[in-house]
C-alpha cells in the first residue's frame, strides 16, 4: 500500500500492487457497476471473495460454501493474488463485483481495507461481527446501513440474513467518503496528533524534503499511473470542514446501546426463525411416522 503525497499536502492510499485505482477513480466505477446491474437482476446469494490463509475466521467462512450437502445461500471464493498478477488482474476488479444481492465483509489479518469497497454495491453488506473499525465505522447502523452475522455461527447468519438496506450503504459510501471528506478526516487527525506531542518536532540534519516529484519521479507502470491520476493540482477553495466536537458520555452511551440493541434485534430474529423452522421439522416427521404406521 502507498501512501502518495500531493502539492497541496493532502494524501490519498492507493494500491497499484493490485492493480487497485484511486479512491476517487474508484467511487465512479463503484457507481457505474451499480447501475449495469439492478437489484433484483442480481444472482439471489451472498458473495465474497478473498484470500482465507491470512485468518482462521476467513478459512471458517468458506465452511459456509454451497455443497452437495448444504446450501446456506453463499458463493465464496478465494483470491489467488499470484494467478491474478499473472493474468492482468482480469477477475479482480471490484467495480464489477456488484453482480450478488448480498456481500459479505470479514476481516483478515486486521481490518480489511475491502470494507468500502462492498458496502458502496448497492448489495446487502453482511459483516461478520468486527475487531476492528475503520474510522468512518462509527456513522454505519448495524439494520440500516449493513446486516449483522454472527462471529460464531456465519452459516446460519447468512442464511437468515434480509435484503432492504443494500441502498441506504452505497449512498452513505457515495456521498460521506469522498475524497474531499477524507482529506478533511486526514486533516484533523493529523492536528489532534500534533496536539498530543510533549516536545518540539524540528527537521533532522540532513533531512531531505520530499514532494510530489521526488515520490512519483521513482514509481513505474501502474503505481506512477494512479499516483498521477490521484495528484491534486490546486489547493482546496474551501476549508477544511469544522471539527464536531467529542460526544458527551450520555450521547455515546446512546448512540453504543443503540447499535447494540439492533445487532440483538437481529439475533433474536435469527433464533426465532431457528425455533420456528426446527418445530416444523419436529412436525413434518411426526406427519411422516403417523402416515407411515397407517
């Protein structure tokens, strides 16, 4: 992952190891994919596709493959980075894996930097009960903006999982990150650290400065053309956006219970639907002896 710098001093992560565009490219290829395929167009099954060896939680999630014995409505599949290097990274672009009406979202290592990537389809987000969160995580509504899946048992989460806020996570992907946002998150984070620091930072002997030349000038193929795509050329015309201030302890409180209770909502949802579809098989074999014994 490169972190490339700009005339302006705002940054951008992009991926060129991957092949991966620019956030901002990105965003719009996001929207196009959306469109060319609407919702109910979609194959009716939860989608992901990544590398499993990085996390015994991935390698778990591939348990919830359709197979000649279950179908818990999954289509996972592995992400083989050497094969797709080799071959142009023709299955890999994420702007044409809009195509399922679910996707699920799990983390790897860490946090997974696929997490915007799945929720700006206009595809239901599963996501696997998270570690950790991304700094944009806090605005998201477990119900609203994705669907929760249970850590412990993803099978039958997935299965159970609904399919009415698929809209509500690309447009808040859409409209609350871009770039322009992120530069501003980038902004301020940095000035709340620089508030922490308990000395006076000063410019080593013979430190050289680097600027936008001296990063991409080194870079070659893929990872000079998307710095080059992502290089801003002018300083904003506006300022940066105004720090909201800390929530207050009762406001926080709030807003955990709230995201709690809905991820609660949807486990007793889940447990209800396990009960009602376990009495129906107590009955149908009940049916099945009585039918039998006469």
């Amino acid at each position: 992952m490169v972190l490339s710098l700009f005339a302006n001093r705002r940054a951008t992560l992009i991926r060129p190891e991957i092949n991966m565009k620019p956030w901002g490219n990105l965003l719009k290829d996001l929207k196009e994919g959306n469109n060319r395929t609407k919702w109910m167009e979609r194959e009716p099954y939860a989608y992901w596709k990544g590398n499993p060896l990085v996390a015994e939680t991935r390698r778990d999630l591939l348990t919830c493959n359709v197979s000649d014995v279950q179908d818990w409505n999954a289509r996972l599949f592995v992400q083989d980075w050497m094969l797709e290097s080799q071959q142009g990274y023709k299955q890999s672009d994420v702007s044409n894996q809009c195509t399922h009406r679910y996707k699920i979202y799990i983390e790897g290592w860490a946090w997974s930097v696929s997490e915007k990537y799945i929720l700006a389809c206009d595809s239901v987000t599963l996501m696997v009960k998270p570690r950790y969160y991304d700094f944009f995580m806090r605005s998201l509504q477990p119900v609203h903006h994705y669907w929760p899946i249970k850590d412990n048992d993803k099978c039958r989460s997935i299965k159970f999982a609904a399919q009415a806020i698929g809209k509500a996570a690309s447009d808040f992907i859409q409209e609350e990150l871009k770039m322009d946002y992120v530069y501003d998150y980038m902004f301020h984070l940095l000035n709340e650290y620089a508030k922490l620091l308990r000395f006076k930072p000063t410019i080593p002997e013979g430190a050289v400065e680097v600027c936008s030349e001296t990063v991409a000038c080194s870079a070659e193929g893929v990872e000079k053309k998307f710095m080059m795509e992502s290089l801003v050329n002018s300083p904003s015309v506006t300022s940066p956006c105004a720090l909201p201030p800390p929530y207050d302890p009762p406001v926080l409180g709030a807003l955990l219970r709230k995201k709690a209770n809905s991820i609660k909502q949807v486990e007793r949802w889940e447990n209800r639907m396990s009960r009602i579809l376990l009495e129906n098989k107590t009955y149908e074999k009940r049916v099945t002896v009585k039918v039998d014994a006469t």
